[in-house]
C-alpha cells in the first residue's frame, strides 16, 4: 500500500539528519534552509521479531518485513502559506502525504543556526501549525462561493457545507482538525476533497540529545501540548551513529544510554499505526512475509493485496494466530490443538493472522 509520511520541519531541526538515518539514504544535510528542496522517499522496514521465529517453525530462507514509506520535505519558513522561502513546494508536497510527521528541535547547539524567530520547540511548533492553519483557512474560503451554490442547487447536503463552516471556525481558533475535529463534532471524511492538510493525523519527534531524553519532566509537558498526538524523542546524530553498527554492537550502544529501543523503530512502528495500518502474516519455505492491510480490512481485501486474483476467487483463509502458532510449535500442532480457523469471507483480519488463502482462479 503506498501510503507516505511527510517529515516536515523548521529549517536545522534535523529533519534531513533523520531522513538520512531512516533509509541510510545520502540526502544532503547541510547547515542553512533549503538544503532540502525536492521531496526525498525512503522506504523504511517496520520491526518485527515475529518473522525471525516464523522462519524458525518452516525453516524459511527470507523474511520480508512490512515497509513504511517517509517522505523528507524542504523546510517550511513563517509566511509559507503565502509563497514565502519554498512555501508553495512544501504546501503541494504535504498535500500528497496521509500523515504528517513533524520534527521539532529540543537540542541545544550554538554550530546549527536557528532560523529567524525560532526560540524554542514549543514556539517552533507553533509557527508550522499557525502556517498549516492558514493554508487551510484559504482553502476553504477559496471553496465556500462553489460549495454555496452546489448546496443551493442540490448538488450536495447542506450538512456538508454546515461541516465545512464548522472547520472553519474550529481553524479560526488556532486548533488543527486533527486535535479537534472529533470534540466539534466535525466529520473529517466529508472534507476529503479539500485535501485539508490539518485534518491528517500527526506525528511529532523531537530531535533531542542526551540531557533531553532523560528530562522526563520536559517530555511530558510536550507531549500533553502535542497530544492526541503521538511524541517521539530521539538524538537524531545518535541515530545516525547507531544504523551504523551490527545488531550486537547496536544493543549494547542502545543499553548504555538506558534506551529498550532506537528512536527510529518507534517512529516506524507508530508511523504504521498512524496510518491506520496492520499486518498479517504468511510463512513457508520460501519466505516469512508480512503483508500491510488496512485496520478492519475483510480476509478478502487481505488475500488481493497478495494478487487481485486471491481476492476475485476467495474461498477461504485457514488461520491461527502467530502466538498459538509459536506456543504450539508447528502448524500440525497448531491444527491438533483446533487452533487452525476456517474463515469466509465476511471475517475481519487481526494483526499477527497467520494465513494460508484458499482461492478459485
């Protein structure tokens, strides 16, 4: 499923440094703005151990992770609603991503210049939302005088424009549909084709260093400003340095600063998770493979996403959860114990399914 993340920022917040760790990718990260100008794609792996032990059970010779694709996008400046630095670039590029990933700087360095205005991460964030807004605001008013006559003429509800007018006055606040839609009792699939930027979910990460991951106190305090939002805090130039090593030497670097995982994994797995994804799992001795679904997709939906064919010819899906599998051992076992399902056509998928289709071609 391609769908992208937009990693978005101030200029020198790290964004470009970030991008570089996800994908190893050589994007250029230099010290001034708009050193990124055109959108970079890199498609980054999503963790899961689940593949290593299903490769175990059938002796499989590849695994192949679910991928999640991030999207580096040039720095936005004050004013980029309205064409200033590369406003109009960024603008259009955002427009294209399902969710937006906003990396704000929570570091203290004199070498990285900080763009005019820039203080601190709660100001810094505050100048992409106030520009987010704006484009937004412009949008709709540039849609009201169509959607007005449509409505007089019956083309559409006017619940719909009622909800757009709602939007807007919700924008007017300083609120982002995301954070508020749902307490305003706006219904965010009707504004689709505005393509309003605000109305796609977030994601915030916070390119720290190592006083800021341990300020426990700090990290609260954004993350209740940023909420319902997920917040991520990283040492982006850590991560650099980790993707680096084997997964030995990686560990080990991870346990001495008191981190369980890297920055960039939990940004890979909350990514997914944003982007209303799931995974469903199929072993054998060719492959261990997860295959990305969207939450709620029907065991039909499931097998086309391996061939059109599977899902046209669907017949049955014979599945065992990936923890009964791994308790019993093998799927002989799993089916002695009955924990092998026969499943139609209206079943809805669960993440961790281990699935075998069944199909008419």
């Amino acid at each position: 499923m391609a769908l992208t993340i937009g990693i978005v920022g101030l200029p020198n917040v790290g964004k470009s440094t970030l991008f570089n760790a996800l994908t190893r990718a050589e994007v250029l990260a230099a010290n001034y703005p708009f050193a990124t100008i055109d959108p970079n794609v890199g498609v980054v792996p999503l963790p899961d151990p689940r593949l290593a032990q299903l490769a175990e059970i059938f002796g499989s010779q590849k695994l192949l992770p679910a991928t999640v694709s991030f999207v580096d996008i040039a720095g936005i400046v004050k004013g980029a609603s309205e064409g200033e630095g590369l406003g109009n670039k960024f603008l259009a590029n955002i427009r294209e991503a399902e969710a937006i990933c906003q990396v704000t700087r929570a570091f203290a360095d004199p070498d990285v210049t900080r763009v005019e205005g820039s203080t601190d991460a709660a100001g810094d964030m505050e100048t992409i939302t106030t520009e987010l807004i704006l484009a937004d605001l412009q949008t709709i008013e540039n849609s009201m005088q169509r959607l007005e006559k449509d409505t007089k003429r019956g083309l559409i509800d006017s619940a719909v424009l009622d909800n757009v007018v709602t939007a807007k006055a919700l924008l007017e606040t300083g609120k982002t549909l995301y954070q508020g839609a749902k307490d305003a009792g706006i219904d965010v699939t009707q504004l689709r084709e505005l393509q309003l930027m605000t109305a796609k979910p977030f994601i915030y990460v916070f390119n720290t260093d190592e006083e800021g991951l341990a300020d426990t106190a700090m990290q609260q305090q954004l993350r209740e400003l940023v909420a319902p939002a997920e917040a991520i805090f990283l040492d982006a130039k850590f991560e650099s340095e980790l993707i680096e090593l084997d997964e030995d030497e990686a560990a080990e670097m991870l346990e001495s600063t008191g981190q369980e995982e890297s920055g960039l994994n939990q940004l890979a797995r909350v990514g997914f998770d944003t982007l209303g994804l799931q995974t469903y799992l199929t072993a054998g001795p060719k492959e261990s493979r997860a295959w990305t679904i969207p939450k709620g997709a029907t065991a039909p939906q499931a097998a086309g996403v391996i061939h059109t064919d599977f899902e046209r010819g669907f017949i049955k899906a014979e599945i065992v959860s990936f923890d009964q599998l791994l308790e019993a051992g093998s799927m002989a076992e799993a089916k002695a114990k009955g924990w092998v399902r026969m499943e139609g056509k209206d079943y809805v998928m669960r993440d961790g399914d281990v699935v075998e289709f069944r199909f008419a071609v």
